[in-house]
C-alpha cells in the first residue's frame, strides 16, 4: 500500500520542484518587465511589453497545468485509499483510478481564466501604473482597464473641427487641447486669435509654441487602439 504510493509520491515531489522554478520564472518576468518600464520612460516598448505579458501568461499556464495534476493525485490517493479500507482484499487499480481523477480535474485552461488570475492582474495592474500613473487609483476599484478606458476616458474634441482629436497638442498655458493640423491652421489663417475653447480665460494671442504634445491623450488613443485591434475591430 505504501509502496503503490510512492510512484505518485516522487511525482507529486517533482512537480512541486517545478512549480518552484515557475515562481522563480514568475518573478524575473516581473523584475525585467519593471527594469523595461523604468529605462523606457515615456514611450512604452509595446512590442516587448506584449512578448513580456505572453510569457507570464504561459508561466501561469504551467503552474495551473501543475496545480490540476498535484489536485488529481489527492483525490485519486482518497479514492484509493477509501476503497482499501472497505474491501482489504480488493485489488484496486491505481492507475486507473488516477486516470479518471486526471480526467475529472485537468481541464482546459482558457486564456481569458488565465487573465483573471490575481497574479495576471496585478502583473498588468504594474505595467499600467507606469504607463498611466494618474489612472491608477480608477484602477484599484475596477482592474478591467479595457472597459474603464471605454467607458470613462473621454478624449477631448477639437474646439474647431468639433471632431475627436487623433494628434492632440496643448496649449501650455491654459491646458486646453486641439487637433494639431486644426489649430495650426487656425492660427496661419487668422492673426492675433485667442485660446478657441469659449469662456477659457487665457487671454494671450495664441502662438505656435504655445502648443506642446498632449503625451496623456496621446496614450489613451494609442492603447484604444490596441484594444481596438486585439478585439478585431
Ligand atoms: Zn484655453
């Protein structure tokens, strides 16, 4: 009886073995997402950040293949167990009996389960707190950024073309942003015109080098974008 055991014993110690290298895998993908993050300032490498994101995935993937399986061999070593205790002189067949625990409890995992983890969401949760640091606290109480940047980001429209913007820049000195080709042809065209935006109480002749990039906004339509074109939209 013990012995029959141990088969699944040294599996079972394998597998933890394992497990402990994914947790080491899983953490060195967080460390070099960070040091990519820290050395990258302001424009995201969204190409490796995906490589990155795909990898932790595959990690979590692993270690939940390892967690079915470690599931599986308790629950076959209780069925067996229970069977020698009612019948001493049965002969049970462990491995068949392992066979259908491993059926029962291994299933598919998806890749939305896999996103759903707290581990996924946390390491996601890191990488937008970098690229969005003031979106950080809307995050904390709704973790689906895709849906928050649907529902609650506005983006701006141009006070001329009364279009969304799509290359936003900012007037420097009162915040308020436009189309760049929009305002910059507002300006070439009319001379001595003020901040567009009604009631803004910038009162200065708006200049070309009043106008800066608007980075935020430029962020939150390239990461809709993104989201736009993983949905297949
Ligand atoms: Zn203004």
């Amino acid at each position: 009886m013990a012995n029959s055991f141990g088969l699944m014993d040294k599996t079972t110690e394998q597998m933890k073995k394992v497990e402990s290298y994914i947790t080491t895998g899983k953490e060195m993908t967080t460390d070099l997402t960070e040091e990519l993050l820290k050395v990258s300032d302001d424009s995201a490498p969204q190409d490796e950040l995906n490589i990155l994101k795909d990898v932790m995935l595959q990690h979590l993937r692993m270690q939940q293949n390892i967690h079915q399986y470690l599931q599986a061999v308790n629950i076959a070593k209780m069925k067996i167990s229970s069977e020698c205790e009612s019948d001493e002189t049965s002969s049970v067949s462990y491995s068949s009996i392992l066979e259908s625990s491993l059926k029962e409890t291994c299933q598919e995992i998806t890749s939305e389960a896999l996103q759903n983890t707290p581990d996924y969401k946390t390491f996601t949760a890191m990488i937008d707190d970098y690229l969005q640091p003031e979106e950080a606290l809307v995050k904390e109480t709704e973790l689906d950024d895709d849906m928050i940047l649907t529902q609650t980001v506005v983006i701006p429209k141009d006070p001329i073309s009364q279009k969304e913007v799509s290359e936003p820049v900012k007037n420097k000195f009162c915040g308020h942003t436009y189309e760049k080709t929009t305002i910059l042809q507002y300006i070439g065209k009319n001379k001595h015109v003020r901040c567009p935006y009604i009631g803004c109480s910038n009162a200065q002749v708006l200049k070309r080098d009043h106008l800066v990039e608007n980075s935020e906004i430029k962020r939150l339509l390239e990461r809709r974008h993104r989201q736009q074109e993983r949905e297949g939209r």
